[in-house]
C-alpha cells in the first residue's frame, strides 16, 4: 500500500499514517474521510456517480454552517446524482451555479482544509467544484479557534465512517 500510494502521490502525512498497514487495515481505521475520497477517486475513476455520493454525504456534514442557498442545493443535487436521481447536466448545472461567487472563492482559501478532498478533482470540472465549495466555505467559516479545531478533527472521522457507508471495501480498485 505505502509503494501505491508514493505511485499515487498521496501526501506525506497519508504515507506516514499508512505505514505498513494492510489495505484492509487502512480502510477500516483511516481516520480522515477526505483521504479516502482522495483514494477512492484515483483508483477507481469511472465511478463517478458513487464518489460523488460520497462526497455530497460528506459535505451534508457541515450543511448547518453553509450560508449561501447555492451551495446547499449543490450538495442536494450530487446526492441525488449519486443516487440517480438526476442527470450529470442536472448536477453540473448546480455546480455551476454553486461555483459563482463566494462558495467557490472559499475553495482555495480551504485548499488544504478537511473539505478539498470534495473539490479535488480537476479532471471532473464543475461537477465537484460545487461541492467542495459548499463544504470548503462552511469548514472555513468556522476554522479559527481550538472548538473549531476540535470540530474539525471530529468532522475527519465522521467523513471517512461516511466514506466506508457509501464507498464499500469490494468496490474499490485495490487487490492489496
């Protein structure tokens, strides 16, 4: 797993806690939903629709901190994507909508935040962006104290118990 993830680029601190530990023990303990999500998009690429799921569930977890209507239907609009609800035009729609203005300038003010797993995805455009905002701009909001630092922490490990619901061990990509 440390040679696949070096392979992927993963960030030093995912390798470190990673270590020698078993695909299986790293599903099972990672603590931060937003490497998951990480993971998951690069080893398993066509799966849009389920990651998407994932990361709409993991941003409905800061839902209560969102200010701007946009950014809530965004998140609305990737779980009904991942749940088939709605097309990926229907999806996109909203992210664009959610990427206008201040939700998508929380982005890269969160870039290295909990929440950038939700908009890391160059490659899928707007259909992320949404999301990410949406996430990115209530993790930000409510990062500068020790309460928020502690909240956050929490959030990581609700993210990845969200991770594991949504993104079940044998759909992944990974035989190690």
């Amino acid at each position: 797993m440390k040679e696949l993830l070096q392979k992927l680029n993963a960030c030093k601190d995912a390798i470190e806690w990673a270590g020698d530990k078993s695909w299986q023990e790293i599903y099972n303990t990672c603590h931060r939903g937003d490497w998951l999500l990480w993971l998951f998009k690069r080893t398993n690429p066509d799966d849009l629709q389920l990651l998407t799921l994932a990361k709409g569930h993991c941003a409905n977890t800061v839902r209560h901190l969102m200010k701007d209507k946009r950014s809530i239907k965004a998140v609305d609009a990737a779980i009904a994507f991942g749940e088939g609800k709605i097309s990926k035009e229907e999806l996109d729609a909203a992210a664009s909508a959610a990427s206008d203005g201040a939700a998508y300038a929380a982005v890269s003010a969160a870039a290295d935040d909990a929440a950038y797993a939700a908009y890391d995805d160059a490659a899928g455009g707007g259909t992320y962006a949404a999301v990410g905002a949406a996430y990115a701009a209530a993790a930000s909001a409510a990062a500068s104290s020790d309460a928020a630092y502690a909240a956050k922490k929490e959030n990581q490990q609700l993210t990845a118990d969200i991770c594991r619901k949504y993104l079940p061990i044998e759909v992944w990509n990974i035989t190690k």
